[in-house]
C-alpha cells in the first residue's frame, strides 16, 4: 500500500507554496501604507538608519509593524517548507548539479531562518529605543540582507531548473 507521500509528493509542496504566497500577498497589503516601507528598515544597519526609518511612522504605523511579526513567521515556515520540498520532492532539480542542487535545498530554510532572527530582533529593537547596541542592528540588517541575497539564490536556481528542464537533450542523452 502506497503511502501519503508517495501518492501525492506534491501535495505538500503546493500547500506550502500556496499558503506561503497567500500569507505574503496579505502582509504585502498590511504593511503598504508604510512609508518608508519595510524594505527601508529590514536594510537599516544602524542605530541611526534605523530609527531614522522608525521615527517617520506614526505610533500606529509602528504597531502595524510589529503586529505583522506574528504572521511573518508562518510566511517564513511556509516558504522554508515549500523550498526544501519543491527541491527533495519535484523533478525540477534533477538535472542540476548535485552541489547546486543542495544549495537549492537549503536556501529557503536557510532564509527562514534568518528572516526569523530577523523578526526577534526587529520585535526587541522596536519595543524601545535602545542606541546603545550598535552590534544588535548591524545583526538585523545582515540578517536581512542575507535572507534577500538567499531568496534571489533560490530564484536564480529556479530559473536555472527551469531553462534545464526546456532544454532539448544533448548528443550524449541516453548513452
């Protein structure tokens, strides 16, 4: 008798990547009237850029920040989830290197799990001024900035598959 997972090893991959665009989508519309936006202060690697972004948004402003926390944190194990299982489970990465084709297998938990250091700090940072630590900002923009350069990492090596995967086979193909 054939399990879950081998009569539909995809399934897991849809749900996670269908509730993660659905959580992003709805954080994207939350958090849009943000002026700076979000992007602004996740690149804030200092005390000062930092607040600078901070400061220009009302009390409310700030809350909605820091309520979108919350969520964010199933958008980020929803798209860790759907990466790792998009590589494991689909075919889509079979003709890709096998050191690329982990480094696509471990790029989106990877980001999720710097986007989640992320949030703790972006939550503790935005609680209270607290100028004195300097190291606690330069480590929620790298974290960031990181998480983004994982994100594109993962796109690029999509991108990749994909042209792999559409390309007719070569004069050695079946040897």
């Amino acid at each position: 008798m054939l399990t879950p997972k081998e009569r539909h090893p995809l399934r897991p991959v849809w749900l996670t990547g269908i509730a993660a665009l659905a959580l992003f989508a709805g954080i994207a519309w939350y958090l849009a009237p943000l002026e700076p936006n979000v992007l602004a202060l996740q690149l804030s690697f200092s005390p000062r850029a930092f607040a600078t972004v901070v400061h220009a948004w009302s009390p409310e402003q700030l809350a909605r920040f820091r309520w979108h926390l919350l969520p964010d944190f199933a958008l980020l194990g929803c798209y860790g989830a759907f990466g790792y299982l998009l590589v494991s489970r689909s075919a889509l990465f079979a003709h890709l290197r096998p050191a690329l084709r982990g480094a696509a297998l471990w790029s989106l938990p990877l980001a999720a799990a710097f986007d989640a250091a992320e949030n703790v700090l972006h939550w503790w940072l935005t609680a209270t001024p607290r100028f004195g630590v300097v190291l606690a900002y330069l480590a929620s923009g790298t974290c960031a900035a990181l998480k983004w350069l994982l994100l594109l990492g993962f796109a690029l090596a999509v991108v990749l598959a994909l042209a792999r995967a559409a390309a007719p086979p070569g004069p050695d193909a079946g040897k």
